[in-house]
C-alpha cells in the first residue's frame, strides 16, 4: 500500500479502527473500469503489474449520522471513556478538599471504579415463517422451535449463573426467549423495544439487495444506538460480583452492537453474518476493555438444523 494511500484511508478511520478496517470502512471509490481494487502508486515505488488499473486516494470521508461519535484521531485510537463511565470522567476535578489534596481525589476514583466483569450473551432468534404479514403472523417455524431448544440446552450446559434474559419485543424474538427461558429456570425475561429489528446505519460498501428509505436509518438508528448506550457499559461501581446476561434480538441490532463495542467502523456492520439461534459473546472489563469471545456460534447444532433466514 502507498504512503499517501495509507495516510488517506488512515484519517477515515473510527475509535479503535486499525488501517485495515478504515480501509473497508470508506465510501465508494470513483468508477475507472475494471480492477477498481488497484491502490495508486507513490514516486519510486515499482511500477504495477500490466493491466492495474491504479486509483487516486479518496477524497473525503463518509459522513456519518449525528449519533456515532467519532475520535478526532486516526486509526489505532482507543476511547477509554467509550460508554461514558470513565472514573475520571465522573467526577469534579476542581472539587478537592484542601487539607487532603490528591488523596481525596484518589478515594473518589476509587469509589466510582468498576470492580465486576459483563458477560453479554447476544442471541440471534430462530428461523421464523418469512410470509406473515405482520410482526405477530412471523412466529417460530418448527425447525426454528428446535434450534431454540438447542441454544437454550447450550446456555445451560456453560453452568454459568445468568442474571436476566433481556429480549426484544417482536413475536419471533418473544417465543425465541421463551423456549430458551425453559433451560434456564428462574432467570427473570424483560421484553423491551430498543432492540427491535430496524436499519441501524447505512452500510459501507453498500448493497444491491437491501435498500431501506433514508427516514428508516434516522428512526431505526437512533433507537438502536439508543439500545448500545442502554445496554452496552462496564459494570456499575456498585456491582460486587460478575453478571452473565443474555439478550435475545436481531442480526443487525447485534452485528451494529459488536462494531460499537469493539470501535470498529459502525457501517462495517452488515460485512458479518450471523446464524439463527446463534451466541455471540462480548466481554467488558471493568477498566472499560472489551473483548469478543465469539461470534454467532452455532457449532452447538447439527448441521441440518443450521439456518440463516
């Protein structure tokens, strides 16, 4: 890759994007024919290959809703204070006893530090019938029923002791929980409409298949961010001990969710995909680190019963 390629994919990258992702993260490229992948060449560089067809650097980056907050820095920037909930960020500085100076500042760190881990378990429901009309027609299909009970026995054999079991308000989510709710007997369900299915942000590179209305991404995306805000933090400074939580939602709610945790570039979000019934496992750290354990796993199910619908 050219220095003045990589400077300018290197500027369009988002909190914690490396080169890598900003790459895949900027808009589209001006047409110039065939071999549109070509990077341009900088001065003493070997000439390319015959028949390379070599493009100019982007000129900008894509903009961005008003809700996806974005670093003043370049790719490899970590925001430590990500979910609002860094020690530092919850306190008054200025506001210092003055016989006691630093160490009353030290204590107040202390007292607003997160001591717990977050395990989030983000569940993708089961195939569900794709002809109804309306959201309470799109209930479980048979074999949707089935990869439900699957998951459901896999979140029970961990032996992990699950704190709730928080889902989104749509029929095929509610009965996905449901089933599920059966392996894992006295973990309390809240339903919730953040996490309805919804368009969270226009997707980079775009797609031919899938083209929502403008107004879609604006009411969609604000709520699902809304959902990441709500649900996606370290642990309260209150919390002693660590919490397994499960979420039972949509593909693009989790897919969107991940990238937001892990900083990389939001419109990345539909360059993943995700099986029905599958878990995906996120891990926040109590110094606001986030780790991704898995990614829709469904290696838990035969593969008959494996589906992407």
């Amino acid at each position: 890759m050219s220095f003045r390629r990589a400077l300018a994919l290197a500027a369009c990258g988002l909190a914690g994007g490396s080169v890598l992702f900003s790459a895949v993260g900027v808009g589209k490229q001006p047409a110039h024919g065939a071999g549109g992948d070509a990077e341009t060449r900088s001065a003493g560089a070997a000439p390319a290959a015959p028949g390379l067809l070599l493009l100019p650097p982007p000129a900008s980056c894509p903009a961005a809703p008003g809700w996806v907050e974005r670093p003043a820095g370049g790719g490899g920037y970590w925001d430590s204070n990500w979910d609002r909930r860094e020690p530092l960020a919850l306190i008054n500085r200025k506001k210092k006893n003055e016989e006691t100076g630093e160490e009353e500042l030290a204590s107040r760190l202390d007292h607003c530090k997160a001591k717990a881990t977050r395990h989030i378990f983000l569940i993708r429901h089961s195939q569900y019938n794709l002809d109804g009309r309306i959201d309470k027609d799109r209930i479980l299909t048979q074999l949707g029923r089935e990869q439900a009970e699957l998951t459901g026995r896999r979140l029970a054999s961990l032996g992990l002791k699950f704190d709730t079991i928080i889902h989104s308000s749509m029929t095929r989510a509610t009965e996905t929980t449901d089933i599920i709710s059966k392996h894992l007997p006295g973990v309390k369900k809240v339903s919730t409409d953040l996490l309805r299915e919804g368009a969270p942000i226009e997707p980079v590179p775009p797609v031919s298949h899938w083209k929502p209305e403008a107004v879609q991404y604006y009411e969609d995306g604000a709520r699902i961010e809304a959902a990441f805000r709500n649900y996606i933090h370290r642990a309260d400074a209150k919390q002693e001990e660590d919490s397994y939580e499960i979420f039972v939602c949509h593909a693009n709610v989790i897919r969107y969710i991940v990238c937001r945790a892990l900083q990389f570039p939001p419109e990345g979000w539909l360059r993943m995909s995700l099986n029905n019934g599958s878990i995906t496992h996120l891990v926040i750290r109590p110094s606001g680190r986030v780790a991704l354990r898995t990614l829709g796993d469904t290696g838990f199910m035969p593969p008959d019963k494996i589906t992407r619908t």
